[in-house]
C-alpha cells in the first residue's frame, strides 16, 4: 500500500478548492504506473513525492494530469508541499521548503502567522503579448466583442497560458467559452472588480483548457495566477500585494494570495486534507 493523501488547495475550507491527489512515496513506480493511478483517481492532477537528486531540494515531485505530466503547477506544488509536512517531513531550512520539479528548484515559504504556504513564481518561458490573431480567436471563442479584451500576454511557465483581461470581473463571470472554437488551448481570463470590499478579492480569473472529454474549467490554477500576477504587476495594472478569486463560476471559492518583493512575485493559499490514508500500489 502506498500512503495517499487527497488535499484541497486554495482554501481552508474543505471542498470549495482546487483537489490534489499526492501519492507520498512514489518510489518504484514507472511513469506508465503514475499515469495510470492519475487517470484512475479521476481529479485534474496528482503528484508523486521522490526522492530529491539534489542536495538542496527537500524532496522531488513528479506532476501529472490526464494523458500528460507537467514541469510544473501550482496548486500541485502547495498541495505537495502542505502533505509532505503534514506527513512529518522537515525542510533543511527553517521556514522555506525547496521542491524540485521538471522545471527546476521552486522554494516555498513557511508563513507561520498565515498558516499559507507560498511558492516562487518560476520564470515565464514565454510572455509578452499574443498575436493579433489569437486574440480574436479567444475572443471569439469566449463570446465576446475584440474590443472587450483590453490587454492579452502569454504567461507560459510550463502550462502555455494565454491571458486575456477583460474590464471588469462581472465580464469574466459572464464568459460562455465555445469548446470547438477553443478546445487545444491553455486560456486564461481575468478582471478586476471595480469595488472592492477589505479583505475580498480584487481580481476575479478563470482558467480553461484540453480535458479528456474537452475544454475543461479548472476550479482554482496557481500556474496561471503566478504567470498573470507577473504580467499585471510588471505592467503597472495590479499592485505588489492582492487577492484573486477563481471558481466562483463553478461553485468553488478559491482565494490565491499574491505579493511581490523585488522582481520575485510568491503565490500563496491555504490547503486542508480531506481524504487521509493509502492506496493499493498499481
């Protein structure tokens, strides 16, 4: 048997976030083995806790959702990091929690007072605004007017998001997306609301992309918070701290922390473990 936790990532309420499976000692099991206890245990990813190849890791973790494995994610990376402490283990550096992944050494800092843990947002592989075509593509294929989307930017760092940002949250909310129109890609959507309260979000995203049985919405997606956080504070849209939402069009009401210290932005939320026990080894 291999011990097996499932955690809700992005909130501290169980079952209004973001589902991970994490698989606690992969050791021995083939690729083919991991994809098949993902495919099996039907959620959006799961991860499997290594053996670190690196003296400065603490541990490894391998990422997979249905039909392919990712570099890197966020909300498996949180989820990941709340199991393996929740589990006992014991960072080599007080407060901060270094995992490596396919896409390197992402730390993850302890926040005590919070009881979040945030990560490092990696480097984007590609940013910068889309072509003119693309842009009315996903307009299109969101069911809104060309004129409606007000900037756009890749935010690729391992998932190839790209972004879009509409005026207001209320539009986000009110996107119908055309599967057939956008069913191969990695679409995010974001805006602000226009009156926030203290202590409530500011932004409102959503995030859309291939599943097994077409275009998905995914509940709460730290990869795509953590690239579009970079686009919008560097371009002066979002200030250095605030709080998303994402979910809310599907019942879910994930809160994804964001701040910036210099040129580094952290992605932070809270995380509860919901199913604790083992699973039979494939």
């Amino acid at each position: 048997m291999l011990p097996y936790k499932q955690v809700d990532v992005f909130t501290a309420v169980p079952y209004l976030g973001n589902p991970l499976g994490v698989i606690l000692d992969g050791e021995g099991l083939s690729t083919e083995q991991m994809h098949r206890v993902t495919e099996w245990t039907n959620l959006s990813e799961c991860t499997f806790v290594l053996r670190p190849t690196t003296q400065e890791a603490d541990y490894r973790v391998r990422i997979f959702c249905p039909g392919r494995e990712l570099p890197f994610a966020g909300h498996p990376t949180l989820g990941s990091c709340h199991a393996w402490l929740e589990a006992g283990g014991v960072s080599k550096q007080a407060g901060v929690v270094v995992q490596e992944c396919g896409a390197g050494l992402v730390p993850i800092r302890v926040e005590q007072e919070s009881g979040c843990l945030a990560f490092e947002a990696p480097a984007r592989n590609r940013s910068g605004p889309l072509e003119e075509a693309e842009v009315e593509l996903i307009a299109s294929g969101l069911g809104i007017a060309r004129s409606e989307i007000l900037a756009h930017s890749w935010c690729d760092n391992g998932p190839g998001w790209m972004a879009v940002l509409l005026e207001s949250a209320e539009q986000v909310l009110a996107v119908r997306p055309d599967p057939q129109l956008l069913g191969d890609l990695d679409i995010g959507v974001v805006g602000a609301h226009t009156a926030p309260v203290a202590g409530e979000p500011q932004f409102e995203l959503r995030a859309f992309f291939p599943g097994n049985s077409g275009l998905t919405e995914d509940p709460v997606t730290g990869s795509l918070n953590a690239a579009v956080a970079q686009w919008l504070i560097g371009d002066g849209i979002a200030p250095s701290h605030y709080l998303a939402a994402q979910g809310t069009a599907i019942g879910r009401k994930g809160r994804i922390h964001i701040s910036s210290t210099g040129d580094k932005v952290w992605v932070g939320g809270h995380s509860v473990t919901c199913i604790d026990g083992s699973m039979r080894r494939p």
